[in-house]
C-alpha cells in the first residue's frame, strides 16, 4: 500500500520542483531585464505577476497609462499581442516617442487635477477621457495604471482619477487591471471606487502598493 501511495506522492515533488525551476528562471531573467531597461520602477515580483496576466492572455491586448523608459519592456513581453501607452505631459510623450519610435502611443489630456479629486469622485462624467477613435471602443486584457505621476496636490498635476475610472470602462471580460501606488489615498480611493473590492484579488508591496483587480469573462 505504501508503495501505491509513493507514486502519486513522487509526482506531485517533480511537478512541485520543475514549477519551482520555472519559477526561479523567470525571476533570474526579469532581473536581467529590469536591469536592462533603465526606469522600471516596479520590482521583479510585480512584474512578474504583471507578466502572468499578459502571458495567460495568449495575444493579449496591452493598456499602459504613463510612458517611460520601461516602455519597450512592456512591448517586448508583449510581443505576441497588441500594446498602447497613454500619455499626457507632451514634453516626455514627444522625448520617448522619439527614442521609441515603434511605441504605438498617444497624447491624452486629463479633465481633473489632483486638488478636485474628493469633488469629482462621483462624478464619472468629469472624469471621461477622450479617447483616439482607434481605441475608445477596445477592451483590453490587461490594464496598467501607472501614470499620471499623481505625487502632489497642485492644480498641474492631473492625478490617476480618470486613469482608474477609464481602466473601469476598457477592461475586457476575464481581464486585469492592475493600479500601482495604491497605497496613496486616490488610487487606493479611486480603486475602491470604480474596480470595486470584490474584484480585488492580490496586493503586492514592491517600492510602493500594487493593487490587482480582476474581472471575469
């Protein structure tokens, strides 16, 4: 009897050890990649868990809020699918988008500024984006809310309010949204708000919050 038990017991420890492998290599390369890319804020298990939803997505269609150096990065894991930026301070959309000139990326205008967020929290209509005719009816798979900066309460710093609210709006069934410095009061707020907590299903401290936010299909 014992030996009956051994078998499946066995089997489990490989299917446990070669998880552990793939696991560990994937740590190894992100790391190397990370280093690669200058600019990537997000610590290798976010993105890791950012790459598990992209990868499970088959060709995932990518939504990135912010543009930054790690912006091709995004690109390159999502190779296989579709991947667009939203940016909205022109200096920066026009120096990456010249650096990168294969980003499919477009300048945005946000309608609220960090000091109305408490005003317009219920106010979805304050909160639209107008979106680029190619995009505004897509729903994507995976969403990643990391930008606008959002760091000070100034009439010239637009904030993630409209960020959150759109990723409500253009996140496709059986898809993820993810919300980085969530442990601030908007995003966290926002998050709350318009993903909801009952599709809240991981929370990931790195240099700052990850919220995970999923919805089925």
């Amino acid at each position: 009897m014992e030996h009956q038990k051994s078998g499946p017991v066995r089997s489990q420890t490989k299917r446990s050890l070669r998880e552990s492998c793939y696991y560990c290599w994937d740590w190894m390369i992100f790391s190397i990649l990370r280093k690669r890319y200058g600019g990537i804020q997000l610590k290798v298990r976010e993105l890791l868990r950012i790459v598990h939803a992209i990868r499970s997505s088959g060709n995932c269609r990518l939504l990135v809020f912010g543009m930054g150096y790690d912006s091709p990065f995004w690109r390159r894991i999502n190779r296989n699918g579709s991947t667009v930026f939203l940016e909205d301070y022109e200096p920066w959309f026009d120096k990456i988008s010249f650096k990168y000139p294969d980003l499919e990326a477009y300048l945005v205008s946000y309608p609220c500024n960090m000091t109305q967020w408490k005003e317009v929290i219920d106010q979805p209509d304050r909160l639209t984006i107008t979106l680029p005719g190619k995009i505004k009816n897509e729903q994507f798979d995976v969403i990643l809310v990391d930008g606008p900066r959002g760091h000070r309460f100034t009439e010239d710093q637009p904030g993630r309010m409209s960020s959150i609210y759109m990723a409500s709006r253009l996140v496709g069934g059986d898809g993820y949204v993810f919300v980085h410095d969530a442990e601030r009061e908007v995003e966290r707020s926002y998050s709350s708000r318009y993903l909801g907590e009952d599709h809240l299903v991981e929370e990931i401290r790195g240099r700052a919050l990850l919220r995970v936010f999923y919805f089925p299909g």
